[in-house]
C-alpha cells in the first residue's frame, strides 16, 4: 500500500515543484532577474569555429566576424554603403602620369618629339583652353632624365618530364627621358586627351628592344617569351595613382602601445610576404609602394589604375611590435623550436592567431576550441567604449538547436529560415529584419555552345520561367526579383531595368521565329536535332534542386526538353564548372560591394578554373568593365555600372532569378543607446541600413531588463 502512495504522491510533488518554480525562474521576459550581467553579454552563435584570428590571413566568416570586432581598418563603409575614414581621419586620390619620350615619334605637325618640344605644346594648349577637360586637374609637368636599373622576368619552360617550371631572366633597362604629370584627381583618359598635341599613334611602334637588353645567356624560346613582356617593362604611358592617408592620433592598441604609420606598412609587408600565404595578395598586389612620410602619414603608390584596390584598406591593421622579425624571433626562443621548425616559422605559426591583439571596440580575451570565443569591450577605444561588456560567439552546429537556445534567451541573435519567418513576425518578444543580401541565384547557359549562342534563344529561355512562381514557392515570398549582376542593394544595381515577363507563349513564337518547330512528340526541333539539353547543379541544396525541377516543367511546356543532373559539390565543380562542360547549371554568386566584375564577366576569363565558366563574351561588356576597373570617380562609375548592367541583361547569358533575403531576430529589448549632451540616455529601436547590416551602430548597442515602449 505505502509503494502505491508514493507512486501517487511523487508526481503530485514534481507537479507542485515545477508550479511553484513559475514564481521564482526567470522567463525570457526576465532572464536577467538573478542574474543583470547577462544583460551586459551579447552571445551569438556560430554553425562553426574560427580557424585564425589574424586579418591578413583568415578567409572563413566565422573568423571574420571576430576579427571584425578586434582589428580595425584605415576605412571601411558608411550607412550609404561608401567609404568612411576609420584609422585615417581623411585620405586624399591624386596621380602620377608618366610619357616617355619617344625620338622615333613625329609630333602631328611632322616635328620629331622630344621632352621639351611635348612640354611646351602641353603648356600653350592648356594655357589657350585646348584641353578644358583638364583645365585645373593637370598640376605640373616636369621632365624627368633617362636612368638605367636591373629587374629579373619570369617566364615558364618545360623540365624534363614536360612539366612547367618558372625560370627567371635578367634583364638591363635604359630608361629614356620622361615627362612626369601631377594631376589632382586620377584620369584614365589623360593620355587620349593630349593626343591632339602627341599624335594618336605615338610610341605604337617604340623600340623596346633598344632599351631592354637580356643580360643571361637563353635559348630562342625563352628569349621569345622575354621579350613579349618587354611593353610591360617600359611602358610608354604609365598612370600611377596615390593614396595619401592621415592617421587618427592617439589610437592604441590592446596592449597599449600607439599605432602609427609604420604598422600600416607593416601590415602591407606581411601580406604581400610569400612565407605568409596571405589570401590579400591580390588585393594589394597593384601597389607600387607604401612610404612613411611622418608617423601619421603614409603615402601609397600605385603601379596602374585599378580603383577597387583602395577598398582593400577596409581590411584590419596589424601590430608591428608583435609580430616583426624581432617579435618572432623571440617567440622561437621563448618555444624552444628546432632549427628545423625555426626554418620555415612564419606568421601563421605564431600564437598571436589564437591570442589576437587589435585597436578594436573589443578585445580578445578567450578562446575555447569548438565551445566559444569571448570577447570584453576596449574600455578606451577611440570611438568610445561599446555598452556591452562582453561580446561571446558559441559554437552550436546545429540550427535546430541554435533556435531552441535563442528562444530561451541563451543567444541574442537568430537567423531565421525562409519557412519561419511568418511566425517570428507575429511574436511581440522578437524584433525582425529583413533585407536582400549581397548574392543572387541563376541559371547560367553556356554560351560557347550553338543551343545557346544565340542571346533570343537564352531571352525565350527566360520567359518560360515563372520566376515569380519560385519566390512564392520555394522562397515563401523572402526574395525579390533581380535581373543582373550587381548586388540590388548597390547604387551600380540599374533599377530602371524591368525583369524579363513571364510569357510562354512569347518564348514559344520566338523560338518559331528562329526556326525551332514541334514535332509529332511535342519537341522543339530544327534541321532535325531536338531542343535538348542537361542542366546539372549540386546536390544537398534542396533550393536549387526545386528551381531545377520549376525550370524543366516550364520549358517542356514550350517543348524544350531539360534532363537534369545533380553531383557532389567537389565533383561538379571539378568535373563540370571549372571545365566549361556543362548546358546550363543552377548557382548563386555572392558578390562584394565593388562594381568591378572583370573575373566573372570579361571574356579573358572564360577559360578553363576562371570564373567566367559561362563563356560569356561581348566587346561592348568588355570595354565597359575595364573603364569601370580604371574609373576613380563614383559618379562615373555608376553611370557605366548602369550601362553594363543593361548590356548583360539584353543579352541573357544567365536567367537572372532572385536576390535572397535574410531575417534577422533580436529580443526586443536590445536597443541602440544615444548619450544626451545632459547625461542621459535615448533609447532608439534598431534599423537596418541600405545594406540590410543592422550591426551598424553595434557598439551603440544594449539589453534592457524591460522591453521599451517606444
């Protein structure tokens, strides 16, 4: 009997435990209740670890955002997505132009050229308004005396098993008189401008082999090779632009020592360090060279136009005394390595990438492998300390469990999926964001191939999808319609351009038009070949596989016949991507917020492990994607990234579908603080920009212990 009464009465206990618990556990609405620091904590969770918290040389987004939070840049973007100075108060873009004087050369009026005959033409041009386009840019022009140097030139040869080797060649270099233009603003048409004065076949036919001389003994086949690298040796015209940055004073690192403009160089020297294999060489590979000109100046020196370069200044600054020769060396004394270790010790060897030390809003204070990576706030950061105290990322692999953690109040942040978005916009708890991120997805078509030369037959392509069809099913209505490549939420993004209608009927009498009739089955055919092809994609990726099937159902409607197949990431792009051996293929791009697309879109890049694997090619494209690459003024740019835009897009090389949005979820309670000039506080909701980031005034961040009313 008394076995019976306490089967009964145990359950009667747990069930009052558990209700009388009601009164004294904090629910999500009070979960700082016992505990108010946790209201000081910002947690987040992360589906992976870092891997090296150095930003010379991490290339995973989970160690990115940390070393976000630690390290700071000379720049980075503004709430309009331009630049911003950061480390540098101000930066100033000017260029160096150079013309070397070609006596072989006759002058419009059949003069022969010469340094001092260009200079006067130049001056009495600009003095009597001959060139207006350059009236107030071009500063100076100073004659500069022929010099000599040495440089070696790589070239590739077989060995012995038939295999390439690099092989370098020395060679001399008389460098013939110059003229050297200041100008005030980067012009990449400078030189088209004084062809009036100079001529426009000038230096076509300068005889480089009089000036460069091959100084090592070389068979016919390399000197060959050499000497097809002679116009880029001694270029005739040369555009060198240059950076002048101001550095922020009395900026500190974690540790307390100053940063000035020697860790700026520093900081250049390691990245373009083989032994470092950084993955920003080239991004800063077009410098010339990075001067110091006081401890809160450096000048840098580009070899050739390339304007996305000055972005790459976004990138976080290293600390020299750390990490310099000295700095390793005693780290290697300090570790007791062997000389055999000490030989190939480099910077991604040192500890500092477990143990980073930044000028960062926070500063690294833990890291527990796979667990977690806690951060405390730099009470003297320059900007002014963050509110919270504490940033920690968890590592929790699982989606799954990274909501039920989220909804228990043990992580911030929550990126919600496509299907759940409805509910979390119906809960009060939550505040939700969503905006377009910077990728798209779309069917590529190769356009090597004769079924999909034609740019009307891939636009008949594109009309038989219901583009709309795939948001609405496959997306739950969290994309938006795209029809090119830029980032939609980027000014170089052409607005005005309508996305290609839905009209299968459309597509059909255009494919008709173009020869393509139904046979007695109900295939397109045309000279006795049936409209068939394969459309292949990676497998895992359940998206891509429903937009494979919407796509094949549509065009068979018309009576294109798609057979689809799905391959293991490594193989598809090995066997298929990288190669160019595909029909059509379903992928997403995730773009940057540069305007220069030359690796995916220029016709250079269409062979085999380049990015153009579409093989798209257009001269008109071309031409505008190298000016875009050379132009320095933002204006200009967007003007030409529109123009771009509209050229890829009448030409179809891909059916461009959507831009994906992604939903952020944050507790309600979590505020941007502003400071009165009195002392007190305004509490403001959180915003997203442009860009969709909403992380923007983080560090003006806070957790409430009430949620506000605002």
């Amino acid at each position: 009997m008394w076995l019976k009464r306490l089967l009964i009465l145990i359950p009667l206990l747990l069930t009052a435990i558990l209700l009388q618990s009601y009164f004294w556990v904090p629910t999500y609405e009070t979960q700082a209740k016992g505990n108010p620091k946790r209201l000081l904590k910002y947690i987040e969770a992360s589906s992976g670890d870092a891997k090296i918290l150095n930003p010379i040389l991490n290339a995973d987004s989970a160690s990115s955002n940390i070393v976000g939070m630690v390290f700071d840049g000379l720049l980075d973007l503004d709430e309009n997505l331009a630049l911003r100075g950061r480390l540098a108060t101000d930066w100033t873009i000017t260029e160096q132009a150079y013309l070397l004087v070609d006596p072989d050369s006759q002058l419009p009026d059949g003069r022969q050229a010469t340094g001092t005959l260009i200079q006067q033409r130049i001056q009495h041009a600009l003095n009597s308004g001959a060139i207006p386009e350059l009236d107030g840019v071009l500063l100076n022009i100073r004659g500069m005396p022929s010099g000599f140097r040495t440089t070696t030139v790589e070239v590739l040869t077989p060995n012995k098993n038939n295999q390439s080797k690099t092989t370098s060649v020395a060679v001399s270099i008389t460098v013939p008189e110059r003229l050297a233009f200041t100008l005030n603003r980067v012009d990449q048409d400078f030189f088209d401008r004084l062809a009036p004065i100079i001529g426009a076949q000038y230096g076509t036919n300068f005889a480089h082999d009089t000036y460069i001389q091959i100084i090592d003994s070389v068979d016919a086949k390399i000197e060959a090779q050499v000497k097809a690298q002679f116009p880029s040796l001694l270029s005739v015209t040369e555009h060198n632009p240059e950076i002048l940055f101001h550095l922020r004073k009395g900026v500190r690192f974690h540790d307390g020592q100053e940063l000035d403009a020697g860790d700026v160089k520093f900081t250049y020297e390691s990245i373009m360090n083989p032994r470092n294999i950084s993955p920003r060489t080239s991004d800063f590979e077009p410098i010339k060279s990075v001067t110091i000109l006081d401890s809160h100046t450096v000048k840098v020196i580009y070899k050739r136009l390339f304007s996305p370069a000055i972005s790459a200044w976004t990138m976080g600054i290293l600390p020299e005394h750390l990490l310099n020769d000295a700095a390793m060396q005693k780290e290697m004394n300090d570790r007791d390595l062997s000389d055999a270790t000490r030989a190939t010790f480099g910077m991604r060897d040192s500890r500092f990438n477990r143990n980073p030390v930044g000028v960062g809003s926070f500063r690294f204070v833990e890291w527990q492998s796979d667990q977690f990576i806690k951060l405390e706030r730099n009470e003297y950061y320059w900007e002014g300390a963050p509110e919270y105290e504490q940033y920690i990322v968890r590592i929790i692999p699982e989606s799954l469990l990274q909501e039920i953690e989220f909804r228990t109040g043990a992580v911030d942040f929550y990126s919600a999926l496509p299907h759940q978005v409805a509910r979390y916009r119906e809960d009060d708890r939550y505040q939700n964001f969503s905006s377009l991120g910077f990728g798209y997805v779309y069917i590529g078509y190769n356009n090597r191939k004769p079924l999909f030369a034609d740019p009307r037959v891939r636009r008949a392509m594109s009309m038989a999808i219901n583009t709309n069809e795939i948001i609405q099913y496959i997306m739950y209505n969290e994309a938006e319609r795209v029809t090119g490549p830029f980032p939609k939420v980027t000014e170089w993004y052409d607005e005005s351009i309508q996305p290609i209608p839905y009209d299968p009927d459309g597509a059909r009498k255009l494919l008709e038009s173009l020869g393509w009739k139904k046979n007695a089955e109900g295939w397109l055919e045309k000279d006795g070949k049936i409209f068939e092809f394969n459309m292949v994609t990676n497998s895992g990726n359940s998206v891509r596989k429903n937009i494979m099937s919407i796509a094949q159902n549509a065009w068979k409607k018309i009576g294109i016949k798609c057979n689809t197949q799905y391959f293991e990431w490594a193989v598809f792009l090995k066997d298929f991507i990288n190669t160019g051996d595909f029909d059509a293929t379903v992928l997403g791009w995730s773009m940057g917020i540069d305007p220069d697309l030359y690796q995916i879109w220029h016709s250079s890049q269409a062979g085999p492990q380049q990015l153009n694997f579409v093989g798209y090619n257009n001269p008109h494209a071309d031409e505008l994607i190298v000016r875009i690459r050379q132009e320095y003024d933002r204006d200009q740019q967007r003007v030409l990234a529109h123009e771009l835009h509209r050229t890829i897009h009448e030409d179809q090389p891909y059916t461009f579908l959507y831009a994906a949005k992604g939903t952020r979820i944050l507790d309600k309670k979590i505020v941007i603080v502003e400071r009165q000039p009195d002392g007190n506080e305004q509490y403001k909701k959180i915003y997203p920009l442009k860009s969709g980031s909403i992380q923007f005034y983080f560090n003006k961040w806070r957790k409430l212990e009430h949620t506000p009313a605002f």
